[in-house]
C-alpha cells in the first residue's frame, strides 16, 4: 500500500519505484513527492531503489493542522524508513526537507543512513539571532507569509521566474512552470505557511557541526530563496565530512533546471549501479 502511518497516526503517501540501494528523497516546503519525478525515474532506472513521500500536510497525505515543527517531521521520515525497514539509506533533502534530515539525524540516529545530500537547502538558519546578524528579521517574515496568504496562486505564479532563475539564462517551458506552481499549491493553506515558519526559524547549526557521516552539498549561486552565502556556503563551513558542489547561475529549482548535472552528482556521490 502506497501509505503509511506518521507521528501521531497521521496517514502519509509514499511511493517506492526500483530494487537496489535505497534512496529516500525528501522535498522541500509547498513540494510533494511528485516533484522528484526527474531524478526518481532515471535514478530507479539505473539500478537505484527511489522512495518519496508527501509531507503532512501536503500532497495525499492528511491534510493536518500541526506537527509542522522539525520533530515531528523527521519522526514522519524515521518512521518511513522504518515502515519499509530501509537500510544503508542514501537521504537527498531539496530546501526546508534539509531541516528535516539533519533533525532526523540528531535525534534517530545514523544506523538507517550511509549518506546525505541536501540540495539548495534553506539549513543551518535563516533567521536574525544575536549571534547570526546576516539572517534575516523575523518581522520581515511574518509580512512575506501574509503577503502570500492574501492570494497563494497569484503569489506562486509572480515569482516561479525567479524560483529557476530564468532572468539568469535557465531554460523551463511555461508549461513545466505552471505544472511546478500547482505542486507547490498542492498543501493546506495552514502547512504553507507552518513549514515556512519552521524552515526560517529553527537554528540547525549545530547539529549541522556534528553531522558524522559523507555529506553533499549542492547549491545554486543565484538561489533567491536560499541564499547561497546565509545557507549552501554556511553549510560547507560547519558540516565536517562535505563535498561542495555550487551551479552558476542556478536558483532554488535546481531540480528541473539542472536535472542531468543533479543527477550525474548524485549518482556519483553514491556510486552508479550502472556501473558496476
């Protein structure tokens, strides 16, 4: 059966393409599992076992009013992996889903995971704090979200330019853009705006610092969502055991825009069963 049962009984849609070495892709926030479509069918396809799920929220999974905090949505991962008793796991985070990898790692431990990739992650914080002057003003935040709140479909569509970094040369259909724009509305108006609290908030540098297991980190130079300076470059300074791949001229959507070069980078942080 395609679901499974999350923190709290919460019901969560996942699919499983391919045999091989597990690899557990976790999106990003507003994303479901669809949005992996472009490394989960040629990765499956070349020997690769490919899991996604939907987050809480998001998707077909239940459409809940809480657990959007980074606890009970790395419990929803931990007892993903342990629904399908995946092992030796290879973990690829887009955005937000970051957070929740690294929280799943501090607080379940790294028996289940050989590696992790976090791809264009908004990690280790984005939020103004006394020590970390570069974040950004919380009450910045609270004015983005009812911004976006007021009219989520117009909010979508005015910046998907930006979410590939279009102006920058990056080539996407409009139909690929517009397909993109109603994944991204595809989750309750209450987890569109949690996730995003819980993504900019949550101070994750330290467990970052303590990560203890082969980490890739992929990271879009022209990244308007994550910046690359506040989040892929800070990432590569504390994580300790880290390969540092940033793309030129690529945004927050680097998973369409730069499909093949993710892929390829993938496929030889884990090692290509093709190969073999």
């Amino acid at each position: 059966m395609p679901y499974f049962e999350g923190s709290g009984g919460t019901s969560l849609f996942c699919t499983d393409w391919g045999r091989g070495s597990p690899v557990v892709f976790v999106a990003g926030a507003w994303l479901s599992s669809s949005s992996w479509e472009f490394q989960m069918l040629p990765l499956s396809e070349r020997g690769l076992r490919c899991v996604a799920f939907d987050k809480r929220g998001h998707g077909r999974s239940d459409w809940v009013g809480h657990g959007f905090d980074y606890d009970t949505l790395a419990d929803d991962l931990a007892a993903l992996l342990v629904h399908l008793d995946l092992r030796d796991v290879t973990l690829v985070a887009h955005s937000m889903g970051s957070g929740e990898v690294i929280r799943y790692l501090s607080r379940h431990g790294r028996d289940r995971v050989s590696r992790v990739a976090l791809v264009s992650a908004t990690a280790p914080l984005m939020a103004w704090a006394p020590d970390h002057p570069q974040g950004a003003d919380r009450g910045l935040l609270e004015a983005a979200l009812a911004e976006r709140t007021r009219d989520r479909p117009r909010w979508m569509a005015q910046n998907a330019q930006a979410f590939f970094a279009t102006h920058l040369g990056n080539t996407v259909s409009a139909e690929l853009v517009e397909w993109t724009v109603q994944k991204c509305l595809d989750c309750s108006a209450k987890a569109a705006v949690e996730v995003i609290r819980t993504a900019f908030c949550t101070d994750l540098r330290d467990e970052a610092a303590a990560l203890a297991l082969p980490v890739l980190i992929i990271h879009g130079d022209a990244d308007a969502s994550a910046p690359v300076a506040l989040c892929g470059r800070r990432l590569a300074e504390l994580v300790p055991d880290n390969r540092y791949e940033e793309y030129p001229r690529a945004g927050h959507g680097v998973f369409i825009t730069h499909a093949e070069r993710l892929n390829q980078d993938l496929l030889d942080f884990i090692g290509d069963p093709a190969s073999r």
